[in-house]
C-alpha cells in the first residue's frame, strides 16, 4: 500500500485569476495552463519507449502534479523514480525560466545513466534541442538554455565538496539513501531560501538522514512498492524472493516493498573510502565475457602482488582484484570483470595473471564453484599449493594468539571485512576511481542477529568479497599464519 502523502494543492481557478490580472490574454492563459498540467506537458512533448505519448501510471499521477517544497520518494526499484526526474527536468525547463536546478547522487554508478537519459531527451526531442546552448559533461554536467534555465547533475564528491558554492533553485536528489551525513549538510546550503528539494531513494535499513526524511511530516511523502508496476508478475515476484532470500530478507523488504525493514548498519565509512581515492592511479578496469579473449598487462613492474577472486557464472558476475603491497600501501592496480564466463576459462585468466604479475598469493572465495577452481590450480604442482588459499566465509580462523598463548578465534567474513576497515580507517589501501566498486562499498550494510553474529546482507558485494579474498591472503603470508591446504582451519561453531 502507497502512503498517503500530504499534497501541496494546485489550484487552477486561482492560477487563472493571477494571470488575468497580471494582463494576459485569455489564449495566453490557456497555453500557460496546458504547460502546468505536467501530464498534458509530457503527452504533448515526450514519448515512451514504444515511440507512443508518455503516458503515467495511476499511482505516479499525484506525485507528477505536486508543488510542493519539500517531497520525499522511499520506493521499492522499478517503479518510475527515474521517469518523473526526467519529466520534471523537461518540464522545469520550459515552466521555469531563468532558474537552475540541480540533480545530485552521492556516486558517478548513479549519477551518468540518469543524466545521459536526460541529455538525450534534450537532444532529441524537436521542441527541446533548438532551446539547449551549451553541454558540459566534464567535470560535471551543465545543460544552458536559451531562456535562462540552468541544469547541473554532480555527485556528492569526497565529503559533499562538489556541492560547495552552489546556489540551486531546485533539488532533485537520486538513490538518496547512500548520500552520506557530510554530503547532505553541504546539499543543504546549496539550495536557495525559497526553493524545492525532492528526494527519492530506495530503503536499505540504514537509520541515516533518508530515513529521518521518510519520516518527517512537513514533507509529502510517497511509498510505492515494485509492485505497483504493472509489468511485475508473480514470476518476477518469485525470482526475487529467490534471489535475496524470501520475502522476509532485507533486500526483498528494502528493493522490492519500499519498506525499511529492520534497522541496519553501514559496513564501511563512505568518507574514508573516499578519502583512499588516488585519481592519479591508472588502474585497468576490463569486463570480460564468454567469447572475448584475454591477454594480462605486459611490462608489469617488479613488486609483491596479490590476486583476490570472487567467482561467479550463471546469475553473479565474477571480480578478479590484483593489489601491489608498497609498505605501508596497499594498492588496487587492476579490476577484472567477468560476465558469464565458465569457470574453465576463469582457471586459465587466474593462470594468465599470474604469468604477468608472479602472484605472492591468490585469495579464493569458496562460494559457487571456487573451491573447484582452486584444486585444479594446486593439481598443477607445489608451487600453485602454496599460492593458493580458498576461503570459507562462514568458518572461523587462529589469529595471532593473545600475550599469555590463549588462541584467538575469528569469523573469517568478519576478521577480512575488519582488515578492510582497518586499511580505510588508516588511508593504507588505495583505489582507483572505479565507480563499481564506490557504488557497492557505498552500499553494503549489516545487521546483528538474535545470537549477537554479525549478518552481512547479500547483494551486489562482488568486488567487496574480491577485496577480501585479496587482503586476507596477504594478512596470511605476512603474519606467518599457516592454514590447513586450500584454505584456513575450520572450527566448528
């Protein structure tokens, strides 16, 4: 069920009589009502995917004709978050001259396909292009137009500095759930005294500045679950309760109801993730799939690299991460992107790699079929053995026991999640600009079960696990802690 929202009314008499007194004809007044009705504007100016007027669905019509100033979206995925920013980007365009409007996410994953969806309705509408002056896409998007109206899309940037210095009539805010606390308060202060902020984001059980949002009462607020869509059937239904685990999980409670569901806890500080961003490093970001060949960097220069793999095939992508230690760093000097790639041909990209970068050590997750990949590398002989770790993300492992010898026991996902946070607290790891893996380390949340463990939730964490693949099997070669073959002791619970 939809949440009734607190509408800002329109009043059309009323709209009537202010221009009349202002001095416009009466065919004047009834163009300047045709724009107003923003259904009317997107049937008259706007066409859907199948070439045929834009047409909105019944829950999005409320929402389309609101004026309010302050209006917050928390939605389940699929529902037309992303067609009513457009539409009313279009629509400012024409409607409100001589203003500026900006459309703001926390990260670049977010922020390129809206706005290169958006740019792409300016160019090729006939009655928008001939408008459209001057298109920056670099450093960050600029759209002018011939009657004064001024359009930016910018991410947040390391904590919320790209917002810094701007003075915005409007504010469209997309996937405002992974917006971080800095990013928000200088969100705050770039929006004029009297203008719009609207909000739209997907719950991910984060208690964080959204959430406060979803809750306040001043504001309208809309609730509209993926089900409201008419293209979702029982069978898309079913696969994504399948997918994250029933329809009790949090991913299905967040992603598909629109709901918060139980509180969570962000995994990692976005703002020191950011701040271990080198844009000065030319890292490689390649996606592979099945047919496409595959030959590693040559001219790698001498070092001590480590390889961290997380394997998937069917449903799930795989992430190969390379890192480079340089005391005290740690650097990502390679992402590898696999789409549908059997696990054979995996084997022989890990093979190639190591050619190249004569690996300390390679960091496997057991997941899926990772286990296997893993005994066909050590079939090959003593050295792949001693490269080669597989790891049980749900066993336990020794750590360096305490002073007096006492053994200390850690879970395994838990111990090389910390060792990633360690690194970002301390800025020791360092990134590349890949918006991939900002995106998921932006996202990644846990919540404490009823036996006080730690419950990372499922999703898109590829990379993350790839991170820490690698970064575990480095602890294990240079803290001289030495596992059982093919990965570490497993303990019982």
């Amino acid at each position: 069920m939809s949440i009734a929202p607190q509408v800002c009314p329109w009043d059309a008499t009323h709209a009537r009589q202010v221009l009349g007194v202002r001095g416009l004809s009466e065919s004047e007044i009834n163009d300047w009502m045709q724009i107003q009705i923003r259904e009317n504007f997107a049937r008259d100016h706007m066409r859907a995917r199948d070439g045929q007027p834009w047409q909105p669905r019944p829950y999005q019509r409320v929402s389309l004709e609101s004026r309010a100033k302050r209006k917050v979206h928390c939605d389940g995925r699929d529902v037309g978050k992303t067609c009513e920013i457009e539409l009313i980007t279009a629509w400012a365009m024409v409607a409100c001259p001589n203003t500026e409007m900006l459309i703001a996410c926390q990260t670049e994953n977010h922020l390129f396909p809206l706005m290169a969806r958006i740019a792409r309705r300016f160019e090729t509408t006939p009655e928008f292009a001939p408008s459209l002056l001057e298109m920056r896409r670099s450093p960050s998007w600029l759209l002018r137009f011939s009657n004064g109206f001024v359009l930016w899309g910018r991410i947040a940037g390391p904590r919320g500095t790209n917002f810094q210095g701007m003075h915005v009539d409007w504010q469209m805010v997309d996937e405002a759930q992974e917006m971080t606390e800095t990013s928000w308060g200088e969100l705050y202060q770039a929006l004029n005294g009297d203008g719009r902020r609207w909000v739209y984001g997907v719950p991910n059980g984060l208690r964080n500045t959204f959430y406060r949002m979803t809750q306040m009462t001043q504001a309208e607020q809309y609730q509209w679950p993926s089900t409201l869509n008419p293209e979702f059937t029982p069978e898309k239904d079913a696969e994504l309760a399948l997918l994250y685990g029933g329809r009790t999980a949090p991913g299905y409670i967040h992603r598909v109801l629109g709901q918060h569901g139980e509180p969570a806890h962000a995994v990692f500080a976005l703002d020191d993730y950011l701040d271990c961003i080198d844009h000065s490093l030319t890292a490689a970001d390649i996606t592979l799939r099945e047919d496409d060949p595959f030959e590693a960097p040559s001219g790698v220069p001498g070092g001590d690299y480590y390889l961290g793999c997380d394997l998937g095939y069917a449903r799930d992508p795989s992430e190969f991460v390379v890192y480079r230690n340089e005391a005290p760093h740690w650097i990502n000097v390679l992402r590898l992107h696999l789409e549908g790639v059997n696990y054979a041909k995996q084997q022989r990209i890990i093979e190639e790699l190591d050619r190249a970068y004569q690996f300390q050590g390679i960091g496997i997750d057991c997941g899926n079929n990772g286990r296997a990949v893993a005994h066909q590398l050590m079939a090959q002989g003593e050295d792949w053995c001693e490269k080669v770790r597989a790891f049980e993300f749900g066993a336990t492992l020794e750590t360096e026991p305490l002073a007096d010898g006492t053994p200390v026991r850690r879970r395994v996902k838990e111990f090389m999640t910390e060792l990633l946070q360690r690194r970002l607290h301390e800025r020791t790891i360092l990134f590349p600009p890949i918006p991939d893996r900002e995106s998921q380390y932006a996202s990644h949340t846990y919540a404490v079960n009823a036996t006080g463990q730690i419950v990372y939730e499922k999703g898109n964490d590829h990379i993350i696990d790839a991170d820490r693949c690698a970064i575990l099997r480095h602890y294990l070669d240079t803290q001289e802690i030495h596992p059982v073959p093919l990965g570490i002791k497993v303990l019982t619970f």
